[in-house]
C-alpha cells in the first residue's frame, strides 16, 4: 500500500510542478482571474458545471465564490448548474441528458454572465452542447479540462488543460487552479487593507 500512496503523491506532485512551470496555463489562469472580475464587477454572474467528479468540482467553486474562501467579504454571484434535482432529471426526461446544462444556461444567462466548464476528457456531449449554447448566448467560456485538449476547441475562450491524461490528477489539478482563481478573485474584488 506505501508504494501505491507513494506513486500518486509523486505523480500528483509532477503535475503541480508542471503547471506550475507552464507559463500558458498560469497566463490564462491571470485573465480568467480578470474576466471573472469584470462580468462580477458588471452585475453577471459565474455559472459552473461539470460531470461526475468534475460536478462536485463545479459546486465547491460556486461555494467559494458564493459563501468566502479566505476571508470574510460580500458574496459573489456564482451557481453550479449540477445541484437542482427536479429541473436535471425533467430536463434529462424531456430533451436528454445532452441539453442537460445547456438548457439551464439558457434559461438563467444573459450576455456577460461566464460559463466555467469542467470534463476531463474536454469531450463530454452535456458539457460541449452547453458550451455551444453559452457562446451563441455571449457569454464567455473557461474550460477545465486534461492534456489532450477540447473536442471542439473553438468553444473555449480560455481553456486551461491540466498535463495530464489521468483523470484523478486532471481534477486534482482543476481544484489547485480553480482555487488559485477564487483567491486572487476575492483579493482582487475585495482587497485586504
């Protein structure tokens, strides 16, 4: 068992140390950090979702925005698109579980809200037809996803791509940047005097 636990340490350790090198991934974390600012600052709102794993990743980021991360300070407007149980299993018995938060985003968005979308893979058919939606809405698009890219690249604004192919480590690594995100957002927003 310590050389299993040893290996995923080591390896979780290889993929923090490379974003932590890769100057695209911690540019594009830098301008999501201002995008998100900006749609909050102009009265939007920060809609996230994901599958599985990555759906739990999308409701503890809407909680730090949404309740505090570090420090005490005024709520910001975000909202997992994965938590409402009556509106994802109508939605997913009326038009399938593909339009599952494309529908929802295209009920509660409007211009300038952002879209946060997490798939490991970066091809999950719920995630990509939301992902189509919110830009034919005009919203902006971060997309959290692993080494290998998007499936349909050009729905991302930013997209931020862990390296690597492991999905337990991709979310590890989603969760260090979305974190990362929620802190310099908050220092941003509501700075420490």
């Amino acid at each position: 068992m310590r050389t299993f636990i040893n290996n995923e340490i080591d390896k979780a350790i290889s993929v923090f140390s490379n974003i932590r090198t890769n100057e695209d991934i911690l540019a594009k974390a830098e301008v999501c950090v201002g995008e998100i600012c900006a749609a909050l600052n102009n009265g939007n709102k920060i809609l996230l979702a994901g599958n599985g794993g990555s759906a739990a990743d999308a409701q503890h980021i809407a909680g730090e925005f949404v309740s505090r991360f570090n420090y005490d300070r005024p709520g910001l407007a975000a909202f997992a698109l994965t938590v409402d149980t009556s509106i994802l299993t109508a939605i997913g018995n009326d038009y399938g579980y593909e339009m599952l938060f494309a529908r929802q985003i295209q009920a509660t968005s409007r211009p300038g809200d952002i879209f946060w979308a997490y798939s490991t893979s970066g091809k999950s058919p719920n995630i990509i037809t939301a992902m189509r939606t919110a830009k034919q809405l005009g919203l902006k698009v971060i997309g959290f996803t692993g080494k290998n890219g998007w499936s349909q690249p050009d729905l991302c604004d930013f997209s931020i791509e862990i390296p690597s192919t492991e999905t337990p480590k991709i979310q590890e690594g989603h969760l260090l940047l979305g974190h990362i995100i929620c802190g310099l957002v908050e220092l941003r927003m509501f700075p420490r005097t």
